[in-house]
C-alpha cells in the first residue's frame, strides 16, 4: 500500500457525508445532497476514497487516475483524461497541504 494520506482524509471526509453501509449509488446521491456542485468526476473519485478508507483497497483510485470509465465513444481519449484528473487532484492536493481543508470542504458562499 502506498502513502496516500490525501485521499484518506477526502475518503473520511465523504464517509461522514456518504456512512460505509451505503452502496455507491445511495453514496453518490449524499454527495450530491451535501456538495450540490460536486462534479460528476469529483464523485468517482470520492467513492474511490472512501472505498480506499473502508477496505484499503487502491484498486478504485487507481483504475480512476488511469482513466479505465473512458470508452472510445468519449469526447476525449483515456490518455488524457488520465492526465488532466492527475493534474486536477495535483491542484487539489497542494490546496490541501496549504490549507488543510479539502476543496469540498469549504463553503464558496463563506469565502
């Protein structure tokens, strides 16, 4: 297992929003109903955090950060939408680090 401190605080942070017992489906629409502006993406990757805090499981984030839900119908290749979710989480990560507040847990209206 590698170091992912990160995505086990966005992980923690989803699973009080979204609790362990629920599946992916009832998960994504907590996150909706608590992050109205949550993209569609952004909960791809929140359910591959809190399955990583859940079970310890990589596999998720992973296969999110190599762009395996791309199919060849999609607008954009996998090649780059692999890039640009790196670089994405990167941004967000360094707020992170600067902050230590995820972006979603920061209230835009607040600000």
């Amino acid at each position: 297992m590698t170091n992912r401190l990160y995505e086990h605080d966005l992980g923690t942070l989803y699973l009080h929003v979204a609790p362990a017992h629920l599946d992916d489906d009832d998960a994504a629409l907590a996150l909706i109903a608590n992050f109205p502006d949550i993209s569609q993406a952004r909960i791809k990757y929140g359910l591959a955090c809190r399955q990583f805090v859940t079970t310890g499981d990589e596999s998720q984030i992973d296969a999110y950060f190599d762009a395996v839900d791309i199919g060849p119908d999609h607008e954009f290749d996998a090649g780059m939408v692999a890039v640009a979710r790196r670089q994405v989480e990167r941004m967000r990560m360094l707020e992170w680090e600067l902050t230590g507040k995820h972006p979603s847990d920061i209230d835009p209206d607040a600000e």
